[in-house]
C-alpha cells in the first residue's frame, strides 16, 4: 500500500494523476468510502503519547438534588462565561493577526491560532463551560484530523504547488477518532524551525500544534455527560457579572481584533483588488493555472508587488528550499503564451491521447481496488465504533443512576460566590470517558489506551434504575453484530461477536494522508 500511496504522490508532481485525486476527494464525501489513505496499523510495541489534560473528577459524587441550584447558577453565570469567551475570541483573533498575509499563524489547514479561536467562539456561543469545553474538544480534534496543514499548499492562491491539495482532508472518518487516532508528527507549514512567531502587531505566539505525536479518543456521548455533570455537580457558586464598561471594552476589543484580522489593504496581501488599487500583494499570491505540466499565471498586470511572500518579521531563508515552491510562469508574456501553444499541441497528438486514456484507465483500476478495500475497513471500524458508542452510554446510564444514589452536600458546605472560572470536570472526562488520574490500560493487540474507569471504593452501591434499559441495549448490540457479520471479509466474522468493550482492535490508526516539512508520512 505505501508504494501505491508514494506513486500517488510522485504523479502528482507530474500532473499525470489529477483527474484521479480530484475523483478521490469526491469520493471522500461519500459515507461509504471515508477514507481513501492507506490504514497502516501501529505497531504494539510502540509507545502511543496520550493526552495531557487536567485531572477529572468520576460523576459518582454527584446528586440529582443538585439541579435546582445548579439550573439557577447556570443561567445566572451565563453572562460572565459569554464574556470570557469573548475576551478569548479577541485573543485569539489578535494571535492569528491579518487572514490577507503569508504568515506562520495563516497557514491553510487547521493551525495551532485556529484552535484557539475554535475555543473562544464555542464558550462565546455555549456560555456553559462544561458543555463548551466538552463540544470544543470534539469539533478541534475532528477538523485538525480531517482538515490538516498541507506542506503543498501553505497559502492560497499561492504560493499552492497542488492544485487539488484538498484531496489530502477528510481522511480519518469518525469512526476511528472515536476508537481512537494518533496524530502524526507534524509542525507548522510556513515554519516548522521555531516555536513562536511575533505578529506584525507585536504579538509573540505560539505556532507549532500542541496535538501533534499525541493520542486522542473522542466519547460519543461526551457532550451529554458534560451536561448531566453540570447539573449534578457540587455548586460552584455564582459568579460576578461583568459590568457595562466592561461589556464596552469587551465589544471594542473584539471589534479591534476582527479588524486586524479581515483587513485586505496591508502591504503582502493576497487580495488581487486590493493589488489592482494600488496595494503592493505578494508575488505568489495571484491565481495559477496548471496546464500541460506547468503553471502559469494570468493575472500580472504589472501591479505593485513585494518582494517577498512573507513580509513582516520573516527569518533569513531560501524561499525556493520551500516545499511548495514552483516556478509560475506570466501567462501575459507573449513567449509563454507561445511556448504554452506548442505544449497544448503537443499533448493533443493521438499517440498523447492514447496514453492519457490509458493511464486513466489504470488510476480508475486503482481507485476501485481500493474503495473495495475501504468498505470493508469502514464496516468494521462502524461495528467497532458502534460498540464503544454502546458502552459509553451504559457507561453514561451508569453515571446518572449513582446521581440518583448519592447525597448531596449541606447547604452550608456549600460555596456562595465563586469569582475564579474553573472547570471542574476535565476535558478529559468529558470528550474520551476515563480520567487522566487513573492510567489507561494497554489492550493486548494494541498500542491505543483503553479507556480505565475510576470506581469509587467506599461508596455502596446505589439501586440501578436503568437495568432493564441496560439489557435491551446490549441486546441490540448483539443483534447489529450478527447482522453486520456477513458483509465483513471472510476470515472477520469472528469479530462480529465480540464485546461492546472489546472493540477497540483498530485503535492505534495513523490513517490519513496529512503531510509534514521534515517528517515522513506516518506509517
């Protein structure tokens, strides 16, 4: 497989597959072929870095007579989380700096500042923290995964050797984030030698992924528990409301932010009006055309140009040892536009054409091989993911019968005024269903972490409304594997009819095709 996926690569420098890639990105979309990237397996002897959060707090303490203060403390905070979440966007966008600039905080693909505005706008627009932190770290982890930094494509239009460098996301289907995923190592496109960058504005940021190498397993049900634990939980009392000033300066700043970011007339911008007003834009920063093995730009008029792409705060560098680097030829020169006359001939003879089509014909056979290959890797991983979904719902159903069970605190034992923003369960808890504080075990026949549940040891056990419930969800678990069995390879029925629990044989996939500067694709 890693030789059909390097071939891949290699035509693609060539032009002579991008038909096929393009058809492949399409396919993408479709349900049934999630993933068109070899799934090359971790081997067990590897250590897997997991994820480093805060340690949670199992939902065993908690009481269902908690939810009438916590309703009230919910909705009463709410304004206080909005504007925290604010003042995060704000940060965030003045991290990011100006969208028009070929700068290491714009690079194309989820990036390190896109994280941070992704948690900023979802506490903004989910002022409950628990439920944000828990829908936050669902939706990164999904876009980092499915919409990664190319190195053939660090800015658009340009400086963009691949023309379909999008065939590159949506490669890790669901499935797998929830069974678990492992991240490449992976560093910042436009600059992978430093760690931080300082904006034009005077910001020093932060610009390498803090997920990469790193081990992730997303909980389907993570964002209900999140909810079910704000209701619960012990109350953390009430925090201040901000004032109108503040609400003033909050909303000032934001708008600030917005600003910088979104303004197109900057000097290096990539705003080909801006450029034709009179703004000096980027040399790569006009559209290309890639026709018959080279690329070629239309749009050079002769307008004010830079004379680098990356203009503010850029280190002394070779802009050709660029990955991404090509050579554009102006599509205005007259010699080009002959030269790219005679190249349309000579690709339109007969004996062209035949070998056009049948090398077609032959990237078609290749893609069919292995879409035949990815239905059978989906069902499986959709009856894997299936079952690990099962098992954090009792899981889940588990929770909220001990609630039923516990005692709530005194109503003197309780805090009345909070002022600090803490989360009390983790991100951890919330998104992948085990606490930090306890390690997670190794399966046997994988390098994944398993998830390892911190049952309390002094507390009785509560009488399980949820038994019944319980039984008829494994029952159709059941029912969905032996159904399931029959489409899966032969040799793989077996597996049809193991453990909701046990389903976790595919972890460790380090699928995808997300590229790195310096660092082989992971296989």
């Amino acid at each position: 497989m890693k030789t059909d996926v390097d071939a891949t690569s290699m035509s693609r420098r060539t032009g002579g597959s991008r038909p096929v890639t393009a058809l492949g990105a399409a396919l993408v979309g479709v349900g049934v072929v999630s993933a068109l990237a070899s799934h090359t397996p971790t081997p067990p002897d590897v250590q897997v870095p997991t994820v480093t959060a805060d340690n949670g707090v199992r939902l065993a303490g908690n009481s269902v007579a908690n939810i009438p203060t916590n309703l009230l403390q919910t909705i009463a905070n709410m304004p206080a989380v909005e504007y925290e979440g604010m003042n995060k966007t704000s940060e965030a966008l003045e991290n990011s700096s100006n969208w028009w600039l070929y700068i290491p905080t714009n690079v194309i693909g989820f990036d390190q500042q896109d994280k941070q505005k992704l948690e900023g706008t979802t506490l903004m627009m989910v002022p409950i923290p628990l439920v944000a932190q828990a829908n936050f770290e669902q939706w990164w982890i999904t876009m980092a995964a499915n919409a990664p930094m190319t190195e053939n494509c660090t800015g658009i239009p340009g400086p963009c050797s691949d023309v379909f460098y999008f065939d590159q996301y949506g490669q890790v289907p669901t499935w797998q984030l929830v069974l678990g995923y492992r991240f490449p190592e992976i560093r910042n496109t436009i600059d992978p030698n430093h760690e931080t960058y300082t904006t034009p504005e005077g910001k020093v940021v932060e610009i390498q992924p803090d997920w990469s190498g790193k081990y992730y397993k997303l909980d389907p049900w993570g964002p209900q528990k999140a909810i079910w634990e704000t209701l619960t939980q012990d109350p953390t009392g009430y925090r201040p409301a901000p004032t109108a000033d503040q609400w003033l300066k909050a909303l000032n700043r934001l708008g600030k932010a917005s600003w910088i970011g979104l303004n197109p007339n900057v000097e290096g911008t990539y705003c080909l009006p801006c450029q034709l007003g009179g703004i000096k834009g980027a040399p790569d920063s006009l559209p290309k055309q890639y026709l018959f093995g080279n690329y070629y730009s239309f749009f050079d008029f002769g307008q004010p140009q830079t004379e680098h792409n990356w203009v503010y705060n850029r280190p002394d560098y070779d802009e050709k040892s660029r990955l991404d680097y090509i050579e554009v030829r102006n599509g205005q020169d007259p010699k080009v536009q002959q030269q790219l006359l005679a190249d349309a001939r000579a690709a339109t003879t007969p004996e062209a054409l035949r070998e056009s089509t049948a090398e077609f014909y032959k990237n078609m056979d290749a893609v069919g091989k292995q879409i035949n290959e990815n239905i059978a890797i989906n069902i499986e991983g959709l009856q894997k993911a299936f079952g690990v979904t099962l098992e954090s719902g009792q899981d889940f159903l588990d929770q909220i019968a001990e609630s039923f069970g516990a005692q709530p605190k005194s109503a003197s034992s309780q805090p009345r005024v909070e002022v600090r923003s803490q989360i009390t369960m983790s991100s951890t808890r919330a998104t992948q269903g085990y606490d930090e504080r306890v390690a997670p075990s190794t399966a046997q026949n994988s390098a994944a972490p398993q998830a390892a549940q911190a049952k309390p040891a002094t507390r009785p056990a509560p009488t399980d409304p949820f038994s019944t419930l319980r039984t008829q969800v494994a029952d159709v678990s059941e029912q969905v594997s032996d159904a399931v069995a029959p489409l899966l390879p032969f040799g793989q029925h077996s597996s049809a009819h193991a453990a909701p629990g046990k389903h976790a044989a595919v972890d460790g996939f380090a699928g995808g095709k997300h590229r790195a500067v310096g660092v082989h694709r992971a296989s």
